[in-house]
C-alpha cells in the first residue's frame, strides 16, 4: 500500500465522515473509553508525581517528570499498549526481541516486558534515569525478561551501539516521535538501522500539523505500511510496517 500524504490524509478524513456517521463513532468513542479506563490516578498526593496504568494483568505505576517531552505518558503510548494486551495471541511477545525508540517513561516497554518480551528502551540520555526507574519498580521479579535500558539517539552512532551484525529484532515499537522535533530525518534512518527483513513495526502516530505529517510518506519510501487501527477522536492512528516487500510473507489478523 503506497499512500501519499494528500491520499492519506483523504483517507484518513473520509475515515473520519464514515466515523462520524454511523457506528463508527460509537465505536471509537467506545474502544477509546475502554483505553482511558486504563489509566487511574493516586488518590492523594504524594512528594513525587505518578499515574497508574492496568495493563497485562499488573497495576503500572509511571513517575513523570513535567519538564520535557518524553517526561509524560502520551496517549499513543496507551494505545499501542492496549494493543500489545488485546493482541497477545496473534502478536505473541513471548522470548521475542524488542526495542522500543523514545520509549519516555517507558509504559509500553513495561507492557511488552509483562508479556514476555525480552525488551531493549531507548531514549535520549537525559530521560534514561526516569526511565530505568520506572522499568525497574514495574518489572522487578514480575517478568520473564528483565528489560534493559540504553541511550539511542536516533541516528547517532547507530552501528556503534547497535552493530547491525549483531542486533536482531523482532519488533520496534514507538508512540508518538513524529512531533515538531527537528530529527525527523534521523528517525527514519533509526527505523532502517534497527529493522531488518523480518523485524515487525509497531508505530502509533499521533497527526498533529500537515508538515510532521508528512513523515508518513517517507516512511513509505522505505517499509510497507498497514493501518491496524484509527481513532479519530484521539488523531492517532496505530500501524503495523515492514521493510518493503516482506508483508505479504506475514499477512495480518491484527486488530484493536
Ligand atoms: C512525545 S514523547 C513520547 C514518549 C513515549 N513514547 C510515550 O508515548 O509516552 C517523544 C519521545 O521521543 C524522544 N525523542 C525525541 N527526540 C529524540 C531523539 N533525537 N533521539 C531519541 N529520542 C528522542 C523524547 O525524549 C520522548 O521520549
């Protein structure tokens, strides 16, 4: 499937009439209000900031900072992870390699970890203290795999840190890195990096303004894109990709 923005973008906005129509809202407004539901907050305030997510069978506890971007739990970040719970079957993480690139507070991570994965998060160096406090006080004696924790700054040093010869994944997962950041074009070059012939992409986009929007396009130029779902009401959608050429090998029953 090659889309361009302008098609992509008629897609999604029909996807949207159609939405709003029929059941379709119904049922947006629905799964969206059982993705929220996962989300609980502390009943009293305490000295350090938290809120509670209820995901594979755990109470997630993410302490968030509020001084940059990757320091708070972003929608996206929920519904990949609603995704990853309701698809363990058809998406079985068990014993599979993951990275996730800015991984943030790291709740998806915590999420494929508590389902068996064994999980690399990545981020910039300034977020990795937060984030390895998270994954610790959620996955301590509670997974599989301890999930490990390590600086990947999309396009810096990629063969250094992650020798091609010798990484293997199966899944990337990311939610929300398009935004108005100025590393678009070393985020794409992360993707081709880590992904190799059979690695499965799991990529929630969050559509903000036409520009960063148009990063969907590039992409295209290098994986082959499905939709596997699309919340209009949250301007997210989820997509599954592979290098191009390669899903036809693996086709999907995937859906939220
Ligand atoms: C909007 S936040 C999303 C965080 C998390 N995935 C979520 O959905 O809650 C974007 C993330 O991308 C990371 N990021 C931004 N620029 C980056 C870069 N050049 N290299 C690596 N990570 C980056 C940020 O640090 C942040 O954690």
């Amino acid at each position: 499937m090659d889309l361009t923005t302008s098609q992509h973008n008629h897609l999604q906005n029909q996807g949207v009439r159609e939405f709003k129509t029929q059941e379709g809202e119904k049922e947006d407004e629905q799964i969206v209000a059982k993705i929220m539901e996962r989300r609980f907050f502390p009943d009293h305030i305490a000295y350090k900031t938290w809120e509670g997510f209820h995901f594979a069978g755990h109470e997630i506890r993410i302490t968030e900072a509020t001084d940059c971007y990757g320091a708070v739990v972003w929608p996206s970040a929920l519904v990949l992870c609603y995704f990853l719970e309701t698809n363990s079957k058809q998406c079985n993480l068990v014993d599979k390699n993951v990275i996730e690139i800015g991984a943030g507070t790291g709740l998806v991570s915590i999420v494929a970890s508590l389902l068996g994965a064994f999980v690399t998060a990545t981020d910039l160096p300034e977020l990795l203290g937060n984030l390895q406090y998270n994954i610790l006080q959620n996955t301590k004696q509670k997974c599989k795999h301890q999930p490990c924790v390590k600086e990947l700054s999309w396009g810096i040093d990629m063969e250094k840190n992650f020798p091609r010869s010798s990484c293997h994944f199966d899944y990337i997962m990311a939610a929300d890195v398009v935004y108005h950041h100025p590393f678009l074009d070393e985020l794409l070059l992360t993707f081709d990096h880590l992904c190799k012939n059979d690695t499965v992409i799991l990529w929630a986009m969050k559509f903000r303004l036409e520009e960063e929007n148009r990063f969907v396009d590039r992409f295209q130029t290098l994986f082959d894109l499905e939709m596997i779902s699309n919340f209009p009401s949250l301007n997210i959608a989820l997509y599954k990709a592979m290098r191009k050429g390669r899903m036809k090998a693996r086709p999907s029953k995937l859906k939220v």
